[in-house]
C-alpha cells in the first residue's frame, strides 16, 4: 500500500479527533465562554453541518486544482482554524472557526478518498478506503480520550492547539509522499461530474452509506448516559467501555477492508444484520452490566465493518468521473451522523428511556439493508438492459 494511502489517514485521524473532542470538553467551555452547555453543543451541530455541505462544493472548486495542491491547502485552513479557536476570546468567534474547519474538513475527506482510490488498483481500493477512513476509528480509540484529557488537565484550549499540530504534521507528510502534477487538460468538467451522478444504484449506495451509519450512531451518541442511566455502571467505567467500542470498530474496519473488495454485498449484509441484531440485544439486555459490554465491542465492529463495503460500492456505480461521486460519501455519512442522536433524541424524549435509542438503530440497519437489496436490484436491471435491447431488436 502506499504511504501517501497512510499519510491520508493520519491527517483524517487528526480531524476526527477535531470533530469528537468537544463531547468530553463541553462543560469547561461552556463555563469559560459564559454559555450554557446545549449552547456549546452547537459547536458539535455547526461541524456536522460544515462537513456535509463542505465535501461536494470544495471537490467541485477545486476540480481543477491537482490532488496535493487541494489537500495542502485544506489542512492549511483547519491548521489556522483549530489555532484561531485556540485563541478566540468570545462564543461566536469560535463557532465561526469550527463551521470554516468543518467545511474544509469535508473537503479533505471528499478529495482523500478519491486521491486514495487513484493510488491504488481497482481490486485494492476498499483497503485503501479502510485505511483512510480508519482514521476516523483510531480517533475514537486514542485521539478523542487523549484530547479530553488535554483539555481536562491543560484546558480546552490545548486540545485545538494539538489538533493544529497534528494537521500540520500530516500536511508535511502529505506533500511529501502524494503525488503532484496538473491535472489533464481533458480531464472531466463540472457538467460529467454532475452526469456521473445520474445512476440510480449510485443513490441507492448513497442510503446504505447514511443508514448504516445511522445504525450504529444511534446507540453509539447515548451510550454514556444508557451506561450509567440503565445499565447501573459507575461513570468512571465509562471511558473503558467506549474504548472497547473503538477497538472493536478498529477489528471491524480491519476486517471490512480485506473483504470489502471482493465481497461487498456480503459484507454490508453481514454488518447490518450483525448491527440489528446487536442493537437488539442491547435494548432487551440493557440493564445487565454482562451482557452489555460485549455487546458494546460488537456494535462497533459490525457497524465499522461496513464502512469499506459502501464505498466500494458507491465507486462500482461511477467510471473514471468521479471527484464528486466519492465526495458526496462524506455527506451522505454526515447525514447519518446528524440523523442519528436527533431521531435517538425523540424517542428517549417522548418517555421510552434510554434501551429505546438501540430499537431505533435496529430500525436503521434494517432499512439500510433495504437500501443493499435495492442497489442488488438496480444491478441486475441494469446487467440485464442490453440483452433486452438485443432481443428487440
């Protein structure tokens, strides 16, 4: 694999741990900056938002530009974003500096996953995204508990001033390993860009993408509080149980990649139905500590697992044009991310309780296996539609 595939996926590690850090941080910054904390929680819905709008307007600007030069100067801004929000004395301002980090964030994932999928053969591509999108896992594992710790013994402060270094690091390795060049003259303009996105199957990809994420946020986003709330698990046990979710996100993304390849239908099977049931079992169980642990680790893994399979899939429906297709990836995955803790949100506001958050992730993961069955769908169809214009004639 090569490095610059590596390379790639430590700079998205250091903007997911921009993008998760602030669920350990939020009362501290509430508490300096004189809001309340659902006001502080705006900086986590102002970065959602900027990456789901940020992916496919970023890779259309920049649809000229070569691979390096565009991600260069997307780690330039969230290098200066994370350094003025370090330094900002007021609410707004930094709100401002984490929606302008978020958008360039979502163009660097958007362009990364295609810079990763020319890197490397047609048959590699789902390890190439694993390692990528990995980064968001190992974030999770070791990037958000240390950034909270960063902010919970040095402030929050020293937290974006780490996310800022991180990120320049990888734009160093990013200009040294990833190719260069212009881009061809003839290369693909904006209107086979949007012509590429015509396919149905493409759309279809684009639910499983949502859902399936969705899936596994919607216990994921409460966990903490079923933790505690239900299962009866002292708070201080509480950060081992998330990290054990991590890892088995990691063993699921390590696994997914290897097969995603080869087998992608399969593999979004298996995961959603490995996350439906799980998620089932979390809500029948969730107030017994020995069952919920384990149950914990298997969330993350089915649900990371799928995580290559989609994107194998969304490129299966695109040919060489195809810069915004795999951007729209990121936003489709941030739709599920916002959709996740609203609906999760309902359910445990109209009374159900916190179990009641893992029936809606079921819910989920089944309708993103709807979503596969119907890209199963829409291939056949379209293997088919020649032979039906043989026969006509």
């Amino acid at each position: 694999m090569p490095l610059a595939v590596y390379m790639l996926g430590f700079a998205i590690f250091a903007q997911g741990t921009s993008e998760f850090m602030l669920a350990g941080l939020l009362p501290d910054m509430a508490a300096e900056l004189h809001v309340s904390v659902p006001t502080a929680g705006l900086l986590i819905a102002a970065y959602a938002l900027g990456m789901v709008v940020g992916a496919p307007a970023l890779a259309l600007a920049t649809l000229r530009w070569s691979r390096r030069s565009a991600l260069l100067l997307f780690l330039a801004v969230i290098v200066l974003a994370h350094v003025a929000g370090a330094l900002t004395p007021g609410y707004g301002p930094l709100l401002a500096t984490r929606l302008i980090g978020a958008v360039a964030s979502a163009g660097f994932f958007g362009v990364a996953a295609v810079a990763a999928v020319d890197l490397v053969p047609a048959d590699a591509r789902g390890r190439a995204l694993a390692i990528v999108i990995g980064g968001i896992t190992v974030a999770t594992v070791f990037g958000v508990p240390a950034g909270t710790f960063l902010g919970q013994y040095l402030g929050w402060r020293a937290a974006f001033w780490t996310v800022a270094a991180l990120s320049a690091l990888a734009a160093a390795g990013v200009a040294r390993t990833l190719p260069g060049g212009r881009p061809d003259a003839a290369a693909p303009g904006l209107r086979a860009e949007f012509r590429s996105m015509a396919s149905p199957g493409l759309w279809a990809a684009y639910g499983t993408s949502a859902l399936s994420f969705s899936s596994m946020m919607a216990t994921f986003s409460y966990l903490g509080a079923l933790l505690t709330g239900t299962t009866g698990l002292a708070e201080k046990w509480v950060p081992a149980v998330l990290a054990l979710f991590g890892v088995g996100s990691l063993a699921g993304i390590a696994i997914g990649g290897r097969v995603a390849d080869a087998h992608p239908v399969r593999t979004l099977t298996a995961g959603m139905t490995g996350v439906a049931v799980t998620s089932a079992a979390l809500a029948l169980t969730a107030g017994h500590a020995a069952a919920v642990v384990p149950l914990v680790f298997l969330l993350g893994a089915f649900g990371l697992a799928t995580n290559p399979a989609v994107s194998v899939r969304v490129y299966a429906n695109v040919g060489e044009v195809r810069t915004l297709a795999g951007a729209t990836v990121t936003s489709a995955f941030n739709v599920g991310n916002t959709l996740a803790p609203w609906f999760g949100g309902l359910v445990i506001g109209a009374g159900f309780g916190y179990p009641a958050v893992a029936w809606v992730g079921a819910a989920m993961a089944a309708g993103a296996l709807g979503t596969v069955a119907l890209g199963v769908a829409l291939d056949r169809r379209q293997a088919a539609a020649p032979e039906r214009v043989l026969v006509d004639a």
